[in-house]
C-alpha cells in the first residue's frame, strides 16, 4: 500500500516540478503577494495631488496651504483661479482634490467665520476616505491654533489642564502599520490559493492526459491514489506558509506575537479544507480552463465575504452567512490572533471548531464524489 502510495508521491513531485511555470506560480506567487500588498497597496492615501485656488493671498491662506501641504496627505500640483477652474483640473485628472480659499481670508479668521471649500474626487473611495479625513483634521487643528493664539493674545489665562481628555491605545499594531494588517491576511490566501489550485489541477491535468484511466487499471486503489495526489501539495503549502511568514517576519518586521507550532497546526487542518475544495472543483471540471475559472470565481467571492479587506461584522445578514461557504471566513480570525494578538487556542475555539467542521465535511463530500467519479 505504502510503496503504491510513494510512487503516486513521487510522481506528482516529478510533474509539478518538470512544469516552469507551475514551478514559478508556486515560488513567485506567494512573495508577489506580499510584497505588492506590502508596498503598492496602501488604502491610507498620501500624496494627494492638490490643486489651490488661493484669492486672498495673505498670510493666513499661506499657513493654511502649508499645513495641508506639512501633513504628507497632499501635494500641490498647481494654482489656479477660482473653483471652476479647480473642477475643471479634477475633471481633466491633473488632480484628485482642490481647495478654494475665499478673499480676505485674514479678516475672515479674525472675525470668526471664515470658510474653505475642499473638493475631491469621489470616484476614488480610498482616496475620498483619506483625503476628507486628512482635510477635516487638518481644519480642526488649524482652528483649534489660531483660537489659541487669539486667547493667549487677549491675555485670558489658559488652563494647564483640560475638562475632557481623551487617551487612545492602539492595541496590537500601535504604529498601524498596515504591512502588519496584510501578513497575517496574506498568509491565509496563500495557502488557500495553492492549496486549491495545485489539487484541482492535479487531477483534471490527468483527466485531460488520459493518464487517470492508466493509473486505475493498476492495482492502485481509489484512497491510495487520492493520498498519492494530497500530500505533495500539503508539502508545497506548509513551504508556502513558511516563506511568507519568513518574509513578513524577516523582511518587513512583522512580530509574530504567538506559537508558531499552533499556527503550523491549524494552517495544515486550512490546507485539508483547501484540498478538499480543489477536489471538489476536479469533480465539477473538465479540463484546466474551466479549472481556473471556477478558482478564480470562489476566490473572488472569498477575499470579499471572508474578511480579507473588510470586515465581516459589517455584511448583510446574508453575505454574512454567505461567507461560511469559504474557509477564509474561519482562518482569518486565527492568522490574525495567532500572529498579531499572540492569543492561544482558548480564544480561538469557535473559528476554530468551525474551520475543523468545515474541513472535515468538504473532504468527506468530495472523497465521495471524487469515488464516484472512478467508478
């Protein structure tokens, strides 16, 4: 049984690895990943490019275009006359936000009442995000200074201490870093995505070779075949997981906070549910084509409802319940305990449970349909 068993092993190791491209989806993949979601990927915008319709001129316009300018959020790429003119530079895309300062700013701020029109681009949802908040917080501020110059000018006595005072502690990520978000996300994906592609197309490849119908004239039986095609690909994802959790530790300083060998444990019982999909998608396949497709449609559909950019406390009923169908939906909770909060299993027990659940039911339905397949 067992030499059956390696030989299949080995054969599966030989075709993977004769394959360049294969070989390279494998190794490139997974780092492509984490360095594009480390580096390019950012959804707090900076670097806003800003166009300025200044019709005051005076000193305090300057220091308000300075500190927006200080704040890293925008960049000034031009000035320009008044608001049309300002439109017309969002429109045309030579910028994504504008600001129009009225006349005699100075005199405005003085008496009080003083207005600034901040346009931006709403077609762009991260960079609406960040640049109404960035042009908010800097307006509060800027109030907040010149309020405070006209009390301490006035010669009313400030108080050293204030009625109200917020303290905020970041937990787990202070800095919000958001490379510290995506490893841990990363992470998960990786070896979902390998793990499903490398099973399902394993088999259909044999399908669309006629070489399945070869191998069940030997005396290889149906489980000894399935365990031949399983385990190089558990070898390749455990590799996998390794690299990017080396990577995002190593390289982009990620502080892996919990037990590796517990993250290890669960991120096989993962890799089990993903090969339990990549078998299921052989059953409904026909050839490599038609393969990719359906991965590329649940993956989709995965990163969307199970958490990887937004949270799913946040779905409708529906979509909420909709996510349990993707393994992503319980695994991402545990990356992120394990790697980000340093929490064990006790507060880990019901993604957990539903991912050992999961796991065990979408082998046991594919097993069966793979069998039935044979037959």
């Amino acid at each position: 049984m067992w030499q059956r068993i390696w030989a299949v092993i080995q054969k599966e190791f030989i075709q993977t690895f004769r394959d360049k491209g294969t070989v390279i989806m494998l190794i490139a993949i997974p780092m492509l990943q984490l360095f594009l979601f480390g580096y390019a990927v950012d959804i707090n915008v900076k670097h806003i490019p800003l166009v300025v319709a200044d019709q005051s001129m005076d000193a305090a316009s300057r220091a308000y275009v300075n500190a927006m300018v200080n704040s890293a959020y925008f960049d000034v790429v031009e000035y320009v006359a008044g608001e049309d003119a300002v439109i017309e530079a969002i429109d045309a895309g030579q910028a994504s936000a504008g600001i129009v300062i009225p006349s005699h700013f100075a005199a405005r701020v003085e008496r009080g009442n003083a207005q600034v029109l901040f346009l931006i681009d709403g077609s762009d949802l991260f960079t609406v995000q960040s640049g109404y908040n960035a042009a908010t917080a800097i307006a509060q501020n800027h109030s907040a200074e010149v309020l405070l110059q006209k009390i301490t000018q006035s010669g009313w006595p400030i108080s050293s201490t204030s009625p109200l005072e917020a303290r905020l502690r970041i937990l787990y990520n202070p800095d919000m870093k958001q490379i510290w978000f995506v490893v841990p996300n990363i992470a998960a994906m990786v070896i979902q995505t390998q793990s499903i592609v490398m099973t399902a197309a394993a088999v259909v490849r044999e399908r669309e070779a006629g070489t399945m119908e070869q191998l069940l004239v030997t005396p290889i039986r149906p489980h000894e075949l399935l365990l031949g095609k399983i385990v190089p690909n558990i070898v390749i994802a455990g590799v996998n997981v390794l690299t990017v959790i080396a990577l995002g530790t190593f390289l982009f300083g990620v502080p892996f906070q919990g037990s590796f060998w517990l993250f290890f444990g669960l991120a096989l019982i993962y890799v089990f549910s993903g090969l339990g999909l990549g078998l299921l998608i052989s059953t409904i396949a026909t050839d490599l084509k038609q393969t990719q497709e359906i991965v590329m449609m649940m993956m989709l559909l995965g990163v969307v409802l199970g958490g990887f950019m937004f949270p799913r406390s946040s779905m409708p009923p529906f979509l909420y319940a909709l996510g349990y169908l993707f393994p992503l939906s319980y695994f991402i909770p545990i990356s992120r305990g394990i790697i980000s909060k340093g929490v064990g299993i006790g507060s880990l027990w019901e993604p957990v449970g539903g991912l050992v659940i999961y796991s065990i039911l979408i082998m046991l339905i594919a097993t069966r349909l793979f069998r039935r397949g044979l037959e």
